[in-house]
C-alpha cells in the first residue's frame, strides 16, 4: 500500500485543527481520528 505525502501546508492545517479539538476538552485520540492522521504521525508532525 502506497503512503500518501502531505505537503508542509496540509500538516500546519491539520495540526491547527488538531489543537482546536483538544483545546475544547477531546483527547489527542479523538481529535485526530476524523481526520484521517494517525496518532504517531501526529506526534511526529508536532515533534518536526
């Protein structure tokens, strides 16, 4: 199965995203489910 790249801009949107959710009392897990990033890829994008 092919990995699908996410351009810089897409990662900076989704960690916004992200950070709204969880500000707004959900877990990392929930916020990042619909989505469609998993939770280490998360983590990662937020480490870089």
């Amino acid at each position: 199965m092919r990995q699908k790249k996410h351009k810089p801009e897409e990662i900076v949107a989704t960690l916004r995203e992200v950070d709204v959710s969880v500000s707004q009392g959900r877990s990392v897990a929930e916020a990042v489910r619909p989505i469609g990033v998993t939770q280490v890829a998360y983590c990662r994008w937020r480490k870089e």
